[in-house]
C-alpha cells in the first residue's frame, strides 16, 4: 500500500515554518508496511491543493494532509477536499455542542465560528482531545491539523481505524534504544558485532533528546530483536537512557516518585537558561517533586540566590568546579543540578574555549562535577549541555536507588 503526504501551508514554503510533521507519520506507517510514495508541499490556493490531490489520487492509496484546519480565512483545506470530490461541507450537531464546550471550557468567546468543525458531507472525524479541529476522512484522504500535538494525539486514532478497514497488520517492528553519553561512531565500534541477525537492520539516529539504535526487522522477529536489546545492555547499559518512547527526563521522574516519600528536584541554570527546568516541567506529574528552577546568569544572582562566595568566584571565574559544586549544593532539594558554562559565540579563551561547560549533580549529600567541551552553534551547546545533566542525574539515581 502507498501514501503520499500533503504539507499544506505557504508557510512551509517560504521558511517560516518546518515541517516535522512528516517524520512522525512515516514512522507511523513504516509499521503497517504503508510506502510514503510522494511528500508534496502546497500553498494554501485551492488550485493549487486540488491539483496536488489529483495527482496523488493517480498514484497512491491513502492522501494524508496537515496543515489548514484552522478557523481563519487562509484554513481551506477541508474546502479543498470538498470541491475536489465535489462534496459540500456540512457541520454535525453533535461535534458542533462539543466545540462550544471546548469554547466555555477555555473561555474562548468565538462560539459563532465552526469552520473549524465543517467537513465534506460523508466524512468520518476523529476527536482532538487537544485543540479544536477534528481530524476528518473521507474516500482515500485524511487531514488533520498542523499543530503536531494535535496530529499525535489524532493520527493512531486514524491509524487504528484504517488498518481495521483494510485488513491491515504491523509488518514492521521498529526498537529504538537511547544513548546519552557516548560518540555515534564509538557507539557503533562498540556494538556492532552483536548484529548478526539476517533481516534486522539497524541504523544510528542523532536526535535531540540522544542517540538511537534503531531495530528494524518484521514482526515475526520480535524476540530476536529482544534478545538483541538484551546483549546491547550488558554491553553499553551505563549509556541507555530510555527506549521507544521514553525520554531521560521520565526515567529520572521515576525513580523520583518510586521512593516511599518523592525525591524533590531543583535546577540552577546558567549557560542553559531554564533548559533543564523545562524538560523537567515537561513530564506529567512532576509538581509532586519538582521544587524550582533557578536561572543565575549574572554572578550577583548565584551570590544572591545561591550563595557562591565572592572569594570562590574570583579566585575561579563562573565558570569552574568550585562555581558549579557551590551552586548545587545552594539548592536545598534531595536532588539537584546546576550548569555553568560558556555558550558563545563570544566569551571564550585559551583557558576556557567556547562550548566548555560544568554540570554539577547532587544526590543526598554525594556530588558529581562533570566538566565538558562541545561542539556547535550557541544553542546547540545549550542542548547538548541539557541532555548530559539530566543523563548524568539519571545514572547518579540508578547506582543509589532501584525502581
């Protein structure tokens, strides 16, 4: 079976937006063995769209739109679709009480507006449970809106829907695992010889939240792969950070949470600037341990809020050990991290070159100081200097306490 995928949006085409809408949904369809044939940008001219519709109803099975759902004059791709099938767009009653609640319910006074619910008469909708637009399909084409936590929370509702349709089964089984911690060349040095398996690839995936080995096989190899994962974790355990879907900051979670009373957390950030806070604030549940992040860019702020002593910071500059292990422990959580460094582009010296940075973690009364060189543009150092304070806490968690 083949798809194509329609970004819709003339934003997409004039640099104002990227897309990585299409990335999810490849993923998605990969394990249903669906082939994304095309991926076609289209600006948002109705002309336009139904000729990008026409061509794709030639060649694939399945159009998936994103983008123009919304409820301003520019959102046509549900007018689009009716014209192209020649249907007229109707509003159910049922899905329109649903919208003025979600208009109440978030004080919203535009209760006049249900463009946004209109879909080509025949349509089948699927709930957002959170925005407004649902995701609608009818005779081979799918839209759904733009905004990728709409289309996350829609696409396996759709998913689930079309496989039943078309008889369909997962073909592909897909396993990532991810590292933190460990260069992808190494990484690969390291492992390679446990792939030995015929019929399961696996690639290395540099993302922003680690690396990936990714398994990829049919899912009649699943316990293959799983013994795979197995041998990768007596081989490189201290560098796994979570798999599939996990992310570092809901593995560091658990372990705060599996204790008889919840760990409480803290972060003092300077070169990251709130980074680490905001992944943290990210994990649903976390106000039970989460107590507050500092961000102290200035050297009066660490002296302020986190008592660092003037001595220590002259005789060391902010960015030092000695800067780092006093700003973690001026935090009065059961566990904490503190970063200082120097992002760039400016700032940097012989001594102390641009991208060198000091994680300090604390568990209880243990602390760790980690002192790091890396590479890149400004906000890429920031990142970089994100994920390897919480890896770093998260290893520091999983040496002292079991979940």
């Amino acid at each position: 079976m083949k798809a194509a995928i329609l970004l819709i949006g003339t934003e997409l085409l004039n640099g104002a937006m990227i897309d990585t809408n299409s990335v999810y949904i490849a993923e998605q369809l990969n394990k249903y063995g669906i082939e994304i044939e095309y991926k076609i940008m289209v600006r948002d001219v109705i002309e336009e769209m139904e000729k990008a519709f026409a061509f794709a109803k030639k060649n694939v099975d399945l159009i998936i739109t994103t983008g123009g759902l919304g409820p301003t004059d520019d959102d046509i791709t549900k007018v689009a679709i009716a014209k192209f099938l020649k249907k007229k767009l109707v509003v159910d009653e049922k899905e329109k009480k649903e919208l003025v609640k979600k208009y109440k319910d978030r004080k919203i006074e535009k209760k006049s507006n249900f463009k946004e619910i209109e879909k080509p008469e025949g349509a089948i909708s699927f709930k957002n449970d959170v925005g407004m637009a649902p995701a609608v399909y009818i005779n081979g084409i799918v839209a759904f809106p733009g905004f990728p936590n709409e289309l996350k929370n829609m696409f396996p509702k759709f998913l689930k829907f079309y496989a039943k349709e078309n008889n369909l089964k997962s073909k592909i089984y897909i396993k990532d695992i991810i590292t933190c911690g460990i260069g992808e060349s190494i990484l690969e040095e390291r492992v390679k010889d446990i792939f030995t398996e015929d019929n399961i690839f696996y690639e290395f995936l540099v993302k922003d939240y680690g690396t990936l080995i990714r398994l990829q096989t049919k899912i009649e190899n699943k316990k293959k792969v799983e013994k795979i994962v197995e041998k990768l974790y007596n081989k490189i355990a201290d560098f796994i950070i979570g798999e599939d879907e996990e992310r570092v900051e809901t593995n560091i979670f658990k372990y705060l949470m599996a204790q008889k009373k919840p760990l409480t957390i803290s972060t003092a950030e300077s070169c990251t600037g709130g980074m680490i806070a905001s992944k943290l604030v990210d994990v649903s549940g976390i106000s039970a341990s989460f107590k507050e992040g500092i961000v102290c860019y200035s050297n009066e702020a660490k002296i302020k809020r986190l008592k660092v002593k003037k001595e220590t910071l002259l005789a060391h500059g902010a960015v030092s050990e000695e800067v780092a292990k006093e700003m973690v422990e001026g935090l009065k959580t059961d566990v904490a991290i503190a970063t200082t460094g120097i992002a760039g582009p400016g700032g940097g010296t012989i001594e102390k070159p641009v991208g060198l940075v000091y994680i300090a973690v604390r568990v209880g009364e243990s602390v760790e100081i980690i002192r790091k060189e890396f590479k890149g543009e400004r906000n890429k150092i920031r990142q970089r200097t994100t994920l390897f304070a919480l890896y770093s806490l998260l290893k520091m968690l999983s040496k002292r306490y079991d979940i």
